[in-house]
C-alpha cells in the first residue's frame, strides 16, 4: 500500500519537453514510473523517445486525461507559468498535481492552492522534490534507487534531509515519501500526510522532518495526539534553542521519539520497529 501514488498511477508532466523535464522524465521512466504523457500546447502530437521508450505530447492536461487515463501531472514550467499550469491541471479535475518549481511568487502559490482544492485536486509543493513510493512509482526529482519498499512513511519540507532519510533507513525500507516543499505556503501539509498515513494498513511508522519556525510541528502533534495511532517515531528538529525546544516539547507529549540528526532519528525508527 501506499499514499498518494501508486503503480497504477498514470502520469502526465507538464514541461516535459523543458531541460528539466526531459531530465527527470527519463529518470522516472528508468525507475519504471508510467508516465503517460507529456504537455507542451506546442508540440502538441508530436512525441519524445526516452531510451527506446515513446512519450506522446498533448496540448493540454484535459486533452492527456481523455486520451490516456492520467491521474497525476508533474509540473516543471518557469515561475512565470505555473500558476497557470496549475489552474489548466485544475481544469481537467486531475487528482493529484505535483508542483516541482521553485521561486514562485507566494500569491500566485496562494491562488492556485485554493483554485486546486475547490476542484478537488491535491497539490503537492511548490518547491518541492515530489514524492515516491519505492517499487512502484514516483513524481518528481527524488532519487529513485536509495531506498527499498516497508513500512515507514516519510514526510519533510526538507529534499536533502528526506534524502538523507531514505538512505539511513535503507534496508527497512518505506511505504511512501513524500517532499510537501519548503516554500511558506504548500498545497499539502504534514497533517494531511499524517491522515493518509493513518488510512494506509502497510505504514506502520511515520517519521516527519521538522525545521524551526511557524507553529507546524506543534500543530502536528495535537493530530498526532488526538488520531494518530501507530508509532510515530523521530522527528527532526533543528535550529534555535528556545523554539526547537518548545517544538521538542510538544511533539514528545504526543508521544513522538524526537532526534536531533538523521543518524539519530533512523536509530530511533529502527528500535521502535524491532523493540530493541
């Protein structure tokens, strides 16, 4: 099981066709991703060959749905264009919009979040690295060969830290992880991961990475408190004294095991999982 994305995921990207597009189109298509598709209103009809593997090109996201059964897109287009990518996969009622783009202004991340959820799409991002569930597929630029598929779930604003994760918990192994992105505003927050994760029978663990600043991690641990009931084990929490502390605090009486470095925090996933 997993959260999110699944080997039945059918994907779109949007920009494909871009330097950054191609790059980890491939890259995800290698990782066995099903990606169905590519969306550029220019090159609509033609097609890119990935290393023998032949991706069509639609005009739009509507036009990929029709033609392919997609339900998820990946969005690498400039700052510029996203929120207008975003509001086009909106459009066509796609489930699940992973927005890899770093540097878009905050109101256009605020309007597309709230146009996305009105139609009942979910945003992953801004600014993020996507997520992946191991074995089966993956959105976004996550390397896609450190880690194997179990029973922890993973989520982190942080890239390098969720890849660090991946790698110290290698050989236990990972239901899903997902990057929700480091900007102020995401379409998706460590709440709504701990909720899916919850609903998810094959995740047994879920290790959030926090960082200083806001109120996320205290909020997170009163949902943790209140619904939560499998282990949650090792948060991170880095940064000034006085309010990673009270973050520490919070977490730790909702029951978290909380470590202050990756090593530390897989040392603690791995003795809740094995009771050592």
């Amino acid at each position: 099981m997993a959260i999110h994305l699944t080997t039945e995921s059918k994907v779109l990207v949007q920009g494909m066709t871009g330097g950054e597009g191609m790059k980890h189109t491939r890259r995800v298509l290698a990782a066995g991703t099903n990606v169905v598709g590519g969306v550029n209103p220019r090159k609509a009809g033609q097609s890119v060959d990935f290393d023998g593997q032949t991706v069509p090109v639609f005009g739009s996201v509507a036009d990929g749905m029709r033609s392919t059964g997609a339900d998820v897109t990946v969005v690498f287009v400039p700052p510029a264009f996203a929120e207008a990518a975003v509001a086009e996969a909106a459009d066509a009622r796609i489930p699940l919009a992973v927005v890899i783009t770093e540097g878009i202004p905050v109101h256009d991340t605020v309007a597309f979040t709230t146009y996305a959820a009105e139609r009942g799409t979910r945003i992953i991002g801004p600014n993020c690295p996507g997520l992946i569930t191991p074995g089966q597929s993956y959105a976004g630029i996550i390397p896609a060969d450190i880690t194997k598929p179990g029973p922890v779930g993973l989520v982190s604003k942080s890239g390098t830290l969720i890849y660090q994760l991946m790698y110290e918990l290698r050989d236990i192994g990972f239901s899903t992880c997902v990057g929700i992105g480091g900007d102020p505003v995401v379409g998706t927050s460590r709440i709504d991961c701990l909720a899916a994760f919850q609903d998810d029978p094959d995740t047994e663990l879920v290790v959030l990475i926090g960082e200083i600043g806001g109120d996320a991690e205290e909020r997170a641990a009163a949902h943790i408190r209140d619904h939560v009931t499998m282990g949650h084990a090792g948060a991170i929490v880095s940064g000034s004294a006085g309010t990673a502390k009270a973050k520490q605090e919070a977490l730790e009486a909702a029951g978290v095991q909380v470590g202050t470095t990756p090593t530390e925090t897989a040392a603690l996933v791995v003795a809740r999982l094995t009771g050592a």
